[in-house]
C-alpha cells in the first residue's frame, strides 16, 4: 500500500515540474511509440581557486618511493599486524613488517619478489620473503589489514569531508591473463586476442576501496553488487550504491530495497527503460505512452511473505544474492517467487528512473561518484605496472589475493596522500592562504606523481619518520 501511494505521488510530482525541466523531451521512436530523451550532463568547469590550490598542494607533497609509503602507512595504523602466520597467530618475527611491505609490494606491483630480494638484509632474503608470501597474505589477513586502513583513513578530518563513507561504487577493471586459467573469458573488445578477467571492486565516496571479488568475463556483475555489499568488512556504513548501466535488472533494484540499500546505477540510455505503473486507469498525462507497463500487484502480496524470508536470509548471510538468484530460475524460467520480485522490482526501479530524470543534482551526484572509482581504478593500473600489467596466477583464490593485495596497496596511497594533502593544507593556512571548505572537499587523494613505484628500492624509514614525526613537506623557495 505504501509503495503505490508513493508511485502515484512521485509520478504526479514529476509530472508537475516537467514542463520546466529543459533536460527531458519527449520524442517519437520509429515505431510511433513516445520515449524519453534525456539530454547529457553540461560539464562543469573547475573554479580558478581550486586548480590553483591543487597545484600549490601537489607541488607540497614529499616525493617518496612506494616502499617507505607502506612501511610510514604502517607505522600510522600496524595494519601489517594483522597478516599473521597461518598456524600460529603470535609468532612475531622480528622485523616482519619489512618483510609484509616488500612482499605487499612485489604483489601490487606485479613485479614477483626478484627486484626486492637483497640477501644482506635479514628482513629480505629470498627465504624470508617467499616464507612470507606463502604463510601471511592470505584472503583474511588481506581482509583484515585492508579494514584497518580503511577504517583509520575515513576517521580523518579531511577524508570526511571528501565524503560521508555512506556512498559507494562498484565497477569492474579488466585484466589480461598471461596463463591459462579456469575463469578466465574471451571478449575482444577487452583482451584482444587473449582471455581475461574482471576485478569487480567496491569504492567509497571517500576514495577508499572496501571490497573486491574477481569474477569471469561473462557472469552478469549485478549479482556480485549484492555479495559484496554484504561480505565487506570495514565499518563503512554504505546505504547508497552507483554502477554504470550494464547491472540495472528489477530484481537487483528489489533486494537491494529489501536490504535497505539504495541501487542507483548510471543510465547511459533512459529512453530504452521501461516505466511501469499499478493502476491500468491512471493518467498520466505526457507520460502516458511510456508507462503503459502494468504491475502485477496480486503476485507481490501473494509471495510477500517469502519475500521477507528472502530479505532476512540475505541480511544474515545465510545465503549469498548470487546462489539466490540461480535458484530462483530453473532452466532459466522464473518461479512464481521470482515473479514476485521482479514486479516488486518493478516499482523500485519506475521510483528511481522518475527521480532520475527529474533531477539533475542527483544524476551529477551518481556521476561524481563514478568518476572517483575510475580515478582510483587508473592509479591501481599505475601500481600494477609490472609483466604489461597482465595477471600470471593460475587460480581464482591467487587471482584474487593478487588483486586484492594491489586494493590495499592503493588504500594505503590514498590514506598517507589524504594525512599529507592534510598537512600541506595546514602549511598554506599557516602562511596566511584562505581555503575555501569546498575546494578542500574536492581534493583528491589519488594523486601519484610524487610517488616511485620504479627503480631500486631501500626499506629504511628516515629518522624523521621513525621518531614518530612526519617527513617535512616539499617547500621550495617560491613558497617559503
């Protein structure tokens, strides 16, 4: 009852302002039939402040080799404690985190463990080091330490006013196989002539990657959304979530209502949706001919109460929204269940799409987010520069240890970036410079130019540093 009412409202609302919203235009398709066309979001220009407060700060930030990165990231939250030993979860090694950090490194830069391999040092010896890889970094204590990044980073002054930690984007980022592997797929248009995998990852709208499961070039990645909302570990309260189109299925948009998530995807074609309505009778107006649709409400009341089994069997975790889907499917038929969600689906999704094209601050808000996972995706590409890139693990599990380990390591960029872009600010503020809040909300911690991810690599910590202070900034006689 409620969900009519408020399907009836919103289509009367919408309707209203219509005639004013200049974005929306209604147009004929080939067959006669109305269709929406929604005109494409104006970009809008950075203020002149802001780019120039970007410079000063890019140009303040230490220039750094990878390596100290990890160990300083470590020292500002012992996330390396968290790899234990596989069989003895006190074992300390003395000087462990050296080793974690060279073996975090030799896996998020693709580049095997050879350039960090340096017998003189007890911490990186060829033994130490594949000892290591093989009993600590492992899908839990990669979970584990991942979350203590993140939860430190989203406590920070800054990272919260990059974004709430309620806000999060899930994308995949393509990678080519090197070695035949189980789960791999061919697609062209991505590989080339080879076989790849998808890295489907989850990022906040504070810039910090909380989740990441590999899965093969076909598989729809809607299924995953759910699973990953579900599996992540961190103490991001996420409520709101943003994809680009290819996952927008009415089911998808019904459990993700039932688990109390909002599901906006991005639609790169809204006239190719369907609007639906409950009342056959209703008139609604210029919209008419597109929501001509029926929802069946009978099946939703019908089923309403495995509806609810449902929900709560997803919210406990007792079953996963992937295995659910496929039983609710037999020989890819739909079950009466299965019916039911999607019409509840239906209503979901006709709620969304309405305030989508009623409101351009939130298709900019849904398109803001994505651009950050597509920042954060190209600085992980940045750091996984080793072997062209190309993934060389033969085993799903290896595949997604790799990947996920290459998520930490961009996490702990984003964090010292974010304790840094901080102090920078304190600099500038100190030598009298007004910064505007909402500038500093728009700087972002996925910058890499200050960063060696080549070359030879020391694991000594300057004695700055390791006294517990902050390495100085980058002043040059222009700024001082």
């Amino acid at each position: 009852g409620h969900l009519s009412a408020k399907l009836e409202n919103t289509y009367q609302d919408v309707l209203k302002r219509l005639p004013k919203n200049d974005a929306v235009e209604i147009v004929k398709n080939k067959k006669g039939k109305d269709r929406i066309k929604l005109s494409r979001l104006e970009k809008i220009d950075e203020p002149e402040g802001l780019k120039i407060l970007k410079d000063k700060v890019d140009s303040l930030m230490p220039r750094i080799d990878f390596p100290e990165l990890l160990l300083e990231v470590n020292r500002m939250t012992d996330f390396t404690e968290e790899c234990s030993h596989i069989s003895d979860n006190n074992s300390r090694v003395s000087g462990i985190e050296v080793s974690l950090c060279a073996v975090i490194m030799a896996d998020s830069c693709n580049i095997g463990l050879e350039p960090l391999i340096n017998e003189d040092s007890p911490q990186l010896t060829r033994n130490r080091l594949s000892w290591i890889q093989q009993n600590c970094i492992r899908a839990e204590t990669i979970s584990r330490s991942n979350a203590r990044l993140v939860d430190t980073h989203t406590k920070l002054p800054l990272a919260k006013k990059m974004g709430t930690g309620n806000i999060a984007s899930a994308d995949g980022i393509r990678f080519t196989c090197a070695v035949k592997t189980v789960n791999s797929g061919p697609n062209k248009k991505y590989y080339g002539p080879k076989r790849g995998l998808t890295y489907y990852n989850f990022v906040s709208d504070q810039n910090a990657g909380f989740h990441g499961i590999v899965i093969t070039g076909t598989l729809r990645d809607s299924l995953y959304l759910l699973d990953g909302m579900q599996d992540q570990q961190t103490s991001l309260d996420i409520k709101e979530i943003m994809t680009d189109t290819a996952g927008a299925s009415e089911i998808i948009f019904a459990l993700f209502w039932l688990l109390g998530y909002q599901f906006s995807p991005r639609l790169a074609d809204v006239g190719g949706s369907r609007f639906w309505k409950i009342d056959p009778k209703a008139n609604y107006g210029s919209l008419n001919d597109i929501s001509n649709h029926k929802i069946n409400e009978g099946s939703i009341h019908k089923h309403w109460e495995d509806i609810l089994r449902v929900a709560v069997s997803l919210k406990l975790g007792y079953v996963s929204a992937s295995d659910l889907i496929r039983s609710l499917f037999r020989k890819n038929r739909p079950s009466g269940l299965a019916k039911a969600l999607m019409n509840l689906g239906r209503i979901i999704k006709t709620l969304y799409l309405l305030n989508y094209i009623d409101n351009e601050e939130y298709r900019r808000h849904i398109l803001t987010q994505l651009n950050k996972g597509e920042s954060r995706h190209s600085l992980a590409r940045t750091v996984y520069h080793g072997r062209r890139g190309e993934i060389y693990e033969k085993y799903r599990e290896g595949q997604e240890d790799q990947l996920n380990v290459l998520g930490l390591a961009t996490n702990a960029i984003v964090l010292w970036n974010t304790v840094y872009i901080q102090s920078a600010l304190d600099y500038l503020r100190a030598q009298g410079e007004v910064i505007k809040e909402e500038d500093e909300a728009r700087l972002s911690p996925l910058g890499r130019k200050h960063i060696n991810f080549f070359g030879h690599f020391s694991f000594m910590l300057p004695k700055v540093v390791a006294d517990g202070q902050l390495r100085p900034l980058n002043i040059t006689e222009e700024l001082a």
